[in-house]
C-alpha cells in the first residue's frame, strides 16, 4: 500500500546515518538486533551521510492530526499500522521486523534509533482550519491550531513526538507528487511557538476504502475494483530501498495516474500488462 510504505520512509529519512558496518563472519543469528549499542550505521552496502542532525533515540510519540475527511476505517488501518512498527513477535514479514533494521542507525553519540513508537493523542481537522490548498508554511500553521487549539489540544512534545499531518484525498499540498508526495521538517517557533519535528502525507489511494472481512481483508473503489490478496495491479514506482538484515526490497508505489490499479482477479494467470 503506497500511502503506508511512504510513511516508512518519511519516519526514518530523518536519519541520514552512515557508520560503516564491521564485516561479519557469523550466521544471521550474529545480526540480531539486541539491547546493545554495537550495532552501527549501515553496511558497505548501503552509503546513507548523516549530516550530524537530530535523530530520534528515545521512545517516539506519533500524533496523528486528520485534515479534511477521514472515514473510521481509513484511520483504523493508519493507526493499525502506527501500532505494528513495535509489535512484538509479529509474524514475518512485518513492519517491526523493517524496523529492526532502521534501529540499526545511530546519532553522533552512538545511540540508536528508538525500537519504541507509540501512538499518541489525536487531532481531527475536518473543517479545513487553512483551507483545502496548503503550502509547506500553511502546513505548519494546520500544526499550530493543533496544538494551540481550545478543545483539547495536542499535547506540545519537542524532544520525542513527531506530528503526522495526514491531508485527505480533497486537499491539495505545494508541489504534491511533483516535488514531494510528502515530506518531513521542524516547525519554525516563529510560526507555531515551537521546534516541533513533524511529516505530513497526503491521500495517495483516492476512492478506495477499506473492507475487514478477517483472513480475507480488501480495498474497494467506488467502481467495485477491488485489491486483496492474489489480485495483480498495475502500478508506478517511485522508490526501491534494500533491508539487508531482511533480505528483501521495500518499494515506494502509487496507483495515482491512467491505467493505473488493479488488471486481473486472484488466481488469474491471464494477464494483460
């Protein structure tokens, strides 16, 4: 799903680390991620500067700020997902087991990357407090009416809260897959009152909405697409990122563009790509 892989990345790209990994003779057991702070940036494989920044080494707090209209189960399946990123023996391949690799970073003191994310208080925004067209300056002031707002605010937490703007599907961000499909910063104090880092994703599934239906969970679009499990899409993609201590690529797509979705039922080999 575009809009959760996106998310990965926006929560870790603020770690720009690189520490060259000690080259290791054991089994995949030696690369286990313990409570230990031995474990250093990344491999030779994988060349990420870190610019010597803030990284977030203690537990994090994600407050999740819903901009325009949100159903329950699209905030269901966000904040599933917030919550996965420290599930403990999740079934692989998972979320938690990805993240095990970006704990692996570490800051200029040699600490590294919370195993901790927790999902904070939220803040519904569904009457458009800046309007349904943001730039990068009116998102912060979105922020702002958050945490400044008269009924019950978001709690102000610089050292260890990030603030995930999620924009709807009707709301048109500044250079919105132009330039960025999202992004990540630090609020200006002159804007918000306060250094408050924060990311903000739009909407990148228009019309789909989410269907439970336990072993057998799907999106549907209005047109009765629908995408589950076997069902082959056709999709575009923007980034690929190899986890080495999982073995497998995680890829950044989107189906927003013509011909784009799903093309064959599950379980159907007759495709036409």
């Amino acid at each position: 799903m575009p809009f959760l892989h996106l998310l990965l990345l926006l929560l870790t790209s603020t770690v720009k680390a690189w520490r060259p990994w000690p080259h290791h003779t054991g089994n995949a057991t030696s690369l286990r991620f313990e409570g230990s702070k031995r474990y250093e940036g990344s491999s030779e494989f994988v060349d990420l500067k870190y610019h010597m920044g803030p990284v977030l080494t203690e537990n994090i707090t994600i407050y999740p700020i819903w901009y325009g209209k949100w159903t329950n189960s699209q905030k269901r399946i966000i904040r599933d997902f917030l919550s996965s990123i420290s599930a403990v023996n999740p079934k692989p391949p998972s979320v938690s087991g990805w993240w095990k690799t970006v704990q692996l970073y570490t800051d200029q003191t040699g600490s590294n990357i919370s195993r901790t994310v927790r999902l904070g208080v939220e803040k519904n925004d569904r009457f458009y407090s800046e309007s349904k067209k943001l730039t990068r300056l009116t998102v912060q002031k979105v922020i702002k009416n958050a945490v400044n707002s008269r009924s019950k605010p978001l709690p102000v937490n610089p050292k260890t809260g990030v603030y995930l703007l999620l924009t709807s599907d009707d709301v048109y961000v500044q250079d919105f897959c132009q330039g960025a499909c999202g992004f990540h910063y630090f609020t200006f104090p002159s804007i918000v009152g306060y250094t408050l880092p924060y990311a903000w994703i739009a909407q990148t599934m228009p019309n789909y909405h989410f269907e439970p239906g336990g072993e057998n969970k799907s999106f549907l679009n209005n047109d009765r697409s629908r995408i589950q499990i076997g069902v082959a899409i056709r999709f575009v993609i923007l980034a690929a990122r190899w986890a080495e201590t999982e073995g497998e690529y995680g890829v950044l797509a989107s189906l927003v563009g013509d011909s784009l979705g799903p093309i064959a039922l599950a379980g159907n080999d007759g495709l036409d790509i």
